[in-house]
C-alpha cells in the first residue's frame, strides 16, 4: 500500500507541474503577430462530378 501511495504522489506532482507549466506559458508569453498567406490552386474549387 505504500508504494501505491508513493506511486500517486509522484504522478500528482508530476501532474501539478505540467500544468503549472502549461498555465505559465498561457499567461506569461506572448506570440508574436504575423501575416501568413496561402495559395490555393483553382482546381480546389471545382467540383468533381
């Protein structure tokens, strides 16, 4: 019973820290605005009957 004890706090505070981590990034940084274009060929648009 101990070493399942131990077993799931270890993966508790794995688990916290991945999502301390996650929330971290989410608030702390911030992305850079860019254009982006995309081609997209004409054939795409014509129906195949």
């Amino acid at each position: 019973m101990p070493s399942l004890f131990r077993f799931l706090v270890v993966v508790g505070l794995l688990g916290g820290a991945a999502y301390a981590g996650v929330a971290a990034l989410g608030n702390y940084v911030q992305p850079q605005p860019r254009e982006i274009t995309v081609n997209i060929s004409p054939d795409k648009f014509v129906k195949n009957r």
